[in-house]
C-alpha cells in the first residue's frame, strides 16, 4: 500500500513535469505491486492509486492501451463495488473507446477479439441496468429483443441482491433471477470444429455470437449459485441454478476460464447436498450399491477423456427436455449428487490442468465422509474412495503428500473391510441386504454382482461390522485362501478391487515420497 501511495504522488508530478516516461514507470509498478490485490475485498484499497495513473496515461495520450484498459476496468469494478454505476458506466466506456492489438485466439476461445472486452462488456451492461435504477420489462419488440430484455431483468435483480444483507431479501431476488432465466431456452456453447476444418468469415462470426451468449448465460446462472451459497448458504437456489452451468462442455472451446468456473460450482453444489442432508438429519453416505469407476451423472460436464459412460445406477438424477438436470428430489439422489459434483470437479480440474482444484475435491471427499471413517465403516465407501484417489494420482505435478497418503489409507482400509465382510457373509444368503434371493431388477449377472460387491450397509447388511470388529472376527480364518477359492464374478470383482487398491496405495506412497523429499 506504500508502494501505491507513494506511485500517486510521483505520477501527479511526472504528469506537471511532461514526463511520459517516469508516467510510464510509474504506470507499470503500480499495475504489478496492485497484482496481489485485485479481489473484490481488496480493490477499493488501489482505486485512487490507479484511477491517477489512468488520468494520467490519458492526459499524455500513451500508447499502452491494454494497460490503460486494464486500469480502467478494475477502476470500474470498483466503482461498482461501491454502488457508484454511474461512474462504472463512464470508467468503462473510457475503457472500451481504447485501441490495443486484437488477438485471434480471444476471439476463438471467447468470442471477443480484445481480450478484456470479456470483462468489460458484462460490467458496462450491468452497470447501465443499475444506473437506470429500473428493470426492464420484456416488449414485444421481437423475439431476439424480448429475450434480451428478460435477460436484463435477470441481471437487475442479480445486481438487488448483491446489494441485499438480508439472506430472506436476496433469496426473493435470487429466485426471480432464476424465474427470469428459466424462461429463456439454453445457449449451449458451439460444438468443436472437426480436425483440420476452418470456418468462413460468416460462420466464424456466427460462432463467437454463440460463444459470447453461452458465456454470458453461464456466468449469469454461475454468479446465482456464488451468491445464493456466499454467505447466506440457500442450498435450495444453489442446487436448481447450478445444472445450468454444469450442462454444458467448455472443453470443446479451450476456454479455461469457464472450464474453471464449473469445478467451482460443482464443489459449491456438493457444500449445498451436505446442508440439505444436515437438514433432513441424515449422513452423507454414498447410495446402496454406488460404484463411482462405474456410475456417472448423464452431463457434459461430466465427460472427459476418461471414458466413462452414463449409466443409471442408483440415485440417478433426472433430466429436463434440454438435458439439464432436474434438482434432486430424494436423499439417495442428494447422496449420489454429493459425489458426483466432487468427481466431475476433479476430472474438470485435470482437463484445465489445475492441480490446486484437483486437491480441493479430494479434501472436499476427505471432510463429507470423515464421520463415516471414524465409525469404521469404511466398506461403504469402497466405491468412492478408491476412483477418488486415481484421480488425484493423474495429477502429474506436485501434490500433497498428506492428503495423498490419507486417502491412500483409507482406500485400503476400505478394500480390506469389504474383503472381511464377504468373508463373514453367512453362505445361505445370496444377497447383500440379508435376502436368499436379491432382486436387482433387469440387470444383467455381471452387473448384479458388482452391485452387490458394494452393497454392505450398516443397519441394512446384517452381518455387517465395523472394521476393528471384522477384523477381530476374522483372526482365526484364512482370509486371503477364503478369497481365493471363491469362483463367482463377485469374489472375481473383490480380487480386482483388492489388486487396483494395492497398486494406487503404491503410486501413492511413492508420489508422497517424492513430494515430501527436499527441493533444490
């Protein structure tokens, strides 16, 4: 802060003295010591430093126009911050009448040919609707206009809730927000162009309008789930606004920014299943049966280049005609959603290529199911703990040891627990649930099996212990020849699981090795 305070008295008198150069230097340090506070908390603390450095790189018509572009923007974002739309509006207009080299691959990735523009437009729009103080209403002046009029409501009554203290206040605001919103048909982002093909002038154009539109509906419903959930925590809101912003795949157009924007609000989504569950007085527990390497939610966001292919499976969430998906309506699908948005912000993470969001699902896994771990009943979460950790093994750079060495325990603690609950399965009984004959419905013989190979539940199973107990129970036997002589599918699937755990534990414990060793 010295540093900026200081940058403002020289700048006022490098301006008296004509100098462009020392406006210039002084331009450059206060953009670079302004770096580490360029957060909403903190920018009201660099408006005067830097709204002097814009004045004057404008009074000495300086050609470095992407900075001046940038100091306006955060200039305006703190105008905004203070309610001051007026002066938002004029901070960006200056901003935007700037020239600075256009980039091709801005216009590719986010359908802006200068790469601020991005920022600036959402800004200028928002702080036009403020200014006015007004929402407006749909006309009947078109179809394209009407819907661009619905969406400026959306973003009023976004922008009334932000301003909003009361959670009771920007709840109501926040729901016609998503009533707005709900109205309008989805944009989805455009698909990738096939290897080697160009588009032509039309169609490219055509393509970042579409690019800009999905941005901006993205980041409408995104901004929903942020303040619905920051602080005042309305679970309800967070988990009908966030499908939308999951649906769509961003991986297609490289843009990172976005492909960052869903691992947040799917992490976001999976806090909002936790409070529900908390309120409905239930623990997250992972469905009956669930199998993460083999369940996952029909949704783009979801995909990847793992494979992995959509399948029913318990708790399954249902989808709309748009193929979004529908807000969880029971606590098996809360239970399962948990999950999945842990899962689908991992994956996302390793596509964008951020180790920092791939640990915070891992330790997002770590603290949901903690409670369970510490009633030792780690078999019901055999399906879970394991794909977590091969996830967080993909991560080719540094990674927390501790956390890898965890979650490498208990991934094996869980293997072992459901090796010792077969073992001390009572052999009438055929199913998992306690049953001679279980039904799984039109599954197939494979599929049945493996449903069972995760089937324990306490209160359900009725042979089912905790680990300490199991073990105690099973000192006296021959686990692994017990295992070994079984020739069903399942005793076939429970070997693999005991094989794949070993060998994550493994990687795991060398990768820890390497990461706790000394650098340099």
């Amino acid at each position: 802060l010295k540093v900026l305070e200081g940058v403002d008295e020289v700048v006022t008198a490098f301006l008296k003295l004509q100098d462009v150069d020392g406006v210039h230097h002084c331009a450059k340090i206060a953009w670079n010591a302004g770096l580490p506070l360029l957060q909403q908390e903190h920018r009201h603390l660099l408006k005067p430093c830097f709204a002097a450095v814009a004045k004057a790189l404008e009074a000495t018509s300086s050609p470095l126009g992407r900075l001046r572009t940038a100091l306006h923007l955060e200039v305006a974002k703190a105008e905004a911050d203070s309610e001051s739309f007026t002066k938002a509006a004029k901070e960006v207009t200056l901003a935007l009448a700037l020239n600075y080299p256009p980039s091709a691959e801005a216009a590719v990735v986010w359908g802006f040919e200068r790469s601020l523009d991005r920022f600036l437009q959402p800004l200028a729009r928002a702080a036009r609707l403020r200014g006015g103080g007004v929402a407006l209403e749909a006309d009947s002046g078109g179809d394209e206009e009407s819907k661009a009029a619905v969406d400026d409501d959306a973003v009023v009554m976004l922008e009334r809730a932000r301003e909003s203290k009361s959670p009771a206040i920007r709840g109501d605001y926040l729901q016609k927000a998503v009533d707005k919103l709900a109205l309008l048909p989805a944009v989805p982002p455009p698909a990738a162009l096939s290897a080697g093909a160009t588009a032509d002038t039309a169609s490219a154009a055509a393509r970042a309008e579409q690019l800009r539109a999905a941005r901006s509906r993205a980041e409408l419903w995104a901004e929903i789930v942020v303040m619905a959930w920051i602080p005042c925590e309305l679970e309800g809101l967070v988990r009908t606004a966030a499908p939308h912003v999951l649906a769509a795949d961003w991986q297609a157009t490289g843009d990172k920014e976005m492909m960052l924007l869903q691992p947040r609000v799917a992490l976001i989504e999976a806090d909002a299943c936790k409070a529900a569950l908390k309120t409905l007085n239930q623990d997250a527990i992972p469905p009956t049966g669930y199998n993460a390497a083999q369940h996952t939610q029909p949704a783009a966001a979801a995909g990847g280049d793992d494979g992995l292919e959509s399948d029913s499976g318990p708790g399954v969430a249902e989808l709309s005609d748009t193929g979004v998906r529908l807000p969880s309506t029971s606590d098996e699908q809360l239970q399962r959603l948990l999950l999945e948005d842990v899962l689908t912000a991992m994956r996302l993470a390793l596509a964008a290529g951020q180790p920092w969001v791939l640990m915070n699902g891992a330790l997002a896994t770590w603290n949901a199911y903690v409670p369970l771990m510490h009633k030792q009943r780690y078999a019901e979460l055999a399906g879970v703990l394991l794909p977590v950790l091969k996830l967080l093994l993909q991560e080719p750079g540094h990674l927390d040891p501790n956390l890898c060495v965890m979650l490498a325990e208990a991934a094996a603690k869980a293997a072992e627990h459901v090796a010792l609950l077969q073992v001390l399965q009572p052999p009438k009984t055929a199913g998992a649930d306690g049953s001679e004959d279980a039904d799984f419905g039109d599954e197939d013989a494979e599929a049945s099996s493996a449903r069972q190979t995760w089937a324990f539940r306490a209160g359900v199973t009725p042979w089912f212990v905790p680990l300490m107990e199991a073990r105690a129970a099973t000192v006296d036997k021959d686990v692994a020849k017990l295992l070994q002589a079984g020739a069903s599918q399942q005793h076939k699937d429970l070997l693999q699981l005991l094989s794949d755990t070993a060998d994550s534990c493994q990687t795991a414990l060398a990768k820890a090795t390497t990461a706790a060793e000394p650098q340099g």
